[in-house]
C-alpha cells in the first residue's frame, strides 16, 4: 500500500483491490484491426500502447483526448499530444500514428476516434481500447454502445492496485477515481453512455462502504 495524506485501513485497501478487481476486464488480449489509447493523467497508457505495438497486435493506432480540469497542466498542449511524443520516444513510427486532440470526455473518446478513422479510410471490425487498469470496464462498455459493430478487446499496464499506486503516488486520489469510475459503470446506461454491466453485490457494498468513507471527489451528480 502506498503512503497518503489520508489513513488508509485494511478494511479500505481490501475494498479497494475488490473495485480495481472488478475494473480490470481480463480480455485475451490479441491482435486487432487498430488501437485506440484513450487520453488520461497517466502517460503509463502510451507507454502500454507502444509495448502492444512492439508486440505486433495493431498497425493503426489513435491517441485520443484534449484536456480536462485533471490533465491541463500534466498535458499542456493535450492528451493526445502528450501521448504521441512519448510512444514515438519509445519507437513507435509517426506514420502509424493518428491523433485526435478534442475529446473531453469517454463518449467523445470513442466517437471521434470512430469519425477520425473512417475520415482516413479505416472501418476496423476489431478495436483494442488501451487504458488505464480501473477504466478497461467504463471503455468497454462505452465503446460497445458507441460502436457496437465492432469487437472490443480491452488493455492495459498488467500491474497490481499496490504498484500502480505506487507509480501514482497517491493512494486515496486513484481510490477516488476508481470509485468515480464504478458509479459511471452503474449510472451511464440509465443515460445512455454505455451498455449495462453487472455489479456483484460484494463490489456495491465495497463502493458505498468507500463513498461512506469519503472516497467521493470523482462522484458526479445522479
């Protein structure tokens, strides 16, 4: 467990790995008519996607996203940016490489990278969406409802809550999110921004344990 400004109990951190359990998609991943990596505050995911590059599992790949609140001064000149000159630090040839600098958000993650490929002549019938642990679910289940033709196959850094945390360096702000995360898993499809997900019933009782907690900053309003 990774030291923080807030005490974390063993009660808290055993909810917490159940919630990044329950994000993490367990898809084989393989070989896929292109790749999305969806912009974020971790460039950890451009360094994922240059590795499945060097793996040889896509020859088209999209970095997507602008800026958020929580990004702006990680990423000054956009996510996508940002992300792109670090997979090309890391040997990932510019040609390969699309950018979509505009998305705000997950859905416009999706839907503009769709737009931006089909823009350059590309209707893949197989996606891999690379993105941070906690999120593989949230961008599953948004990209099967933005762009249900296809099939999606979800990655990301093959690493423990206890490492990324580390590597972080802030336990209770990635417990925030990834609670932030399974509230839009649960609340999106009521609206329309993703396919419904089943919550087992131990992963409900670990969020409402850590909201009740105050793991709360990323909660948006239902």
């Amino acid at each position: 467990m990774a030291d923080d400004a807030r005490a974390i109990t063993q009660e808290q951190w055993r909810h917490a790995e159940l919630i990044w359990e329950y994000h993490r998609m367990h898809h084989q991943v393989r070989a896929c008519d292109v790749a999305v990596a969806l912009g974020c505050n971790d460039i950890g995911v451009a360094e994922c996607a240059a590795e499945l590059y060097r793996d040889g599992l896509f020859t088209e790949l999209v970095f997507t996203g602008g800026n958020s609140p929580s990004t702006v001064e990680l990423f000054p000149r956009g996510e996508a940016v940002h992300f792109r000159e670090r997979a090309l630090e890391l040997g990932v040839p510019d040609s390969v490489i699309l950018i979509e600098p505009e998305a705000s958000n997950t859905g416009q993650n999706i839907s503009f990278s769709r737009r931006l490929l089909a823009e350059n002549g590309l209707t893949p019938d197989s996606v891999l969406v690379i993105c941070m642990p906690y999120m593989e679910r949230r961008a599953f289940a948004t990209t099967r409802k933005l762009w249900d033709e296809v099939e999606v196959v979800c990655a990301s850094a093959p690493v423990s809550l206890g490492d990324y945390v580390k590597g972080q360096g802030d336990t209770g702000a990635v417990i925030d999110m990834m609670v932030g995360d399974l509230q839009r898993v649960m609340e999106y499809p009521k609206l329309g921004f993703a396919i419904e997900q089943e919550v087992r019933r131990e992963v409900r009782e670990a969020y409402e344990s850590l909201v009740a907690s105050g793991f709360d900053s990323r909660l948006i309003r239902v």
